[in-house]
C-alpha cells in the first residue's frame, strides 16, 4: 500500500495493480479426483509456485480427502525438480535467497504447527548447488488462523484445509484479505453456481485440469483481482480497462 501512495502522489490517478494472492482450490465430494489432481500439482508447483495466481490453499471435503491426498502426494513425489530447460524437468529454481529463506521458514512453522505431508526440504549437491532449488511441499493440520494459510507465500507451498459443507467451502475460501483467482472441482450443478456467484476472486475457474487456479489466456480471459488483489476491481484484457483509463466531461451549450 505504500507504494500505491507514493505512485499516486498529490492528485488522484487511474491504475491497475496486481496485488498478490492467497488463491484456493476447492474439491468437492462429487469432483471427478482425477481432474482435480492435475489441475492442483500444475497450479500449486507450475514455476516453483512463483506466480501471482498460483494455488496455495487446497480445501478439500472430508469424505474425499483421504483418496485426494494419497495420490495427490504420489504424483508430487515424481515432480522432478532441476534445470528448467530440460523437457523432463517439471519446477526449477527458487527465485533468490529471500524466496528460499521464505520457504525454509513455512516449512519450520507447519512442522511445528502442523505437519509436512511431503516436500519440506531444499536440496544439495551436484546442479543444486548453483541455484535455490527445493522439493515442492504439501502441509497439512495448521490451525485455522495461522499465518501459512492467511499470507502470499510466492513458493511451491500448499496447505490443506478439510471442510464439512459447501458453504463452509465457500467461507474458507473467501476468508483471506485477497481476492485474485479460485478454482473448484466438482460435477455438481449446484456447486458450480453457488461457487460462481459467492466467491470472492476476480478470476474464477470450474475443472480446470491445465492449472487449477491458473494461466488466464491472454486476449481471452480478463485478469482482475478483489479485495487486495487488486487496485479498482476492474481488469487487464476486459470491457472496462480502457474505459476507466478515459474522463468524462458533461458539456452544456446555451445560445
């Protein structure tokens, strides 16, 4: 916020920002699971999970956790991590020594406060001494308040949230001061429009397995964001970007 006052200055001007997230996946008890489990591993640890709109709460229903997480936590131990211009490297490195201080400090506090389901270490030797490089990390049992699941982390980081009924879901979800992007899994109608129509995030995505709350196709989708993920509420891309860019005069001539 700081830097907004100080880019505004004296006089009032138009803007965009994008303002960081805290972006969740909702599954269902009726997802399709497979779905699901693509479109969490490439949103939550696609580049590292150094990306605005990338997934880092999972916020899963209790009769379907089990099933999730078990194969969620098989296909993220495959992940392989290393130089990411090799086609069969999924996540390379850390972007820096504060991003990685960052993530030694998550991975401290959800074993302290929670526990590490997989990931949770940063790797040495050979090509991994000459980067940031770290095993892309699921944590689970953290208390409802804590810190792990309410601040942009900007690491591959995911926390995971049980929940009973859909608007409790709902109300987990929206339960952050941002608003960029959200994502759900689930066959059922009904879902889709209440999730549509309650969720407090400027991008919303219903099953989708190529990046569960990510990668907005440009020229296609508007980016926007809510709440402090965003500047006006309006978006990159949409009607209104140009529009709010523009000043309205009202004109009177009297002969």
């Amino acid at each position: 916020m700081e830097s907004l006052k100080k880019f505004v200055g004296k006089e009032p001007r138009p803007f965009i920002a994008e303002m960081g997230g805290k972006n969740p996946v909702i599954v269902s008890d009726k997802a399709d699971l497979r779905k699901a489990i693509e479109g969490i591993y490439r949103a939550a640890f696609g580049y590292g999970g150094q990306k605005c709109s990338a997934a880092s709460r999972l916020i899963v229903h209790k009769k379907v956790k089990k099933a999730l997480l078990n194969s969620l936590i098989e296909v993220t131990k495959s992940l392989r991590v290393g130089d990411p211009t090799q086609k069969e490297v999924f996540m390379g490195p850390l972007i820096n020594k504060k991003a990685l201080e960052r993530y030694v400090k998550a991975c401290d506090d959800a074993k302290r406060d929670g526990k590490i389901l997989t990931g949770g270490k940063v790797l040495r030797g050979g090509i991994y001494d000459y980067g940031y490089y770290v095993l892309p990390t699921i944590a689970d049992d953290l208390p409802a308040d804590h810190r792990l699941l309410k601040e942009e982390l900007f690491i591959p980081f995911l926390a995971v949230i049980e929940y009973e009924d859909f608007e409790e879901a709902i109300r987990i979800a929206n339960d952050v001061e941002y608003g960029l992007t959200a994502g759900l899994f689930t066959e059922d109608p009904i879902e889709k429009s209440y999730f549509l129509e309650r969720i407090e995030a400027g991008v919303a995505y219903v099953n989708r397995t190529v990046g569960a709350t990510t990668g907005a196709v440009v020229g296609v989708q508007p980016f926007v964001g809510w709440k402090h993920s965003g500047s006006t509420g309006k978006g990159a891309g949409g009607h209104y970007y140009l529009l709010q860019f523009l000043r309205e005069q009202s004109q009177s001539l009297y002969d």
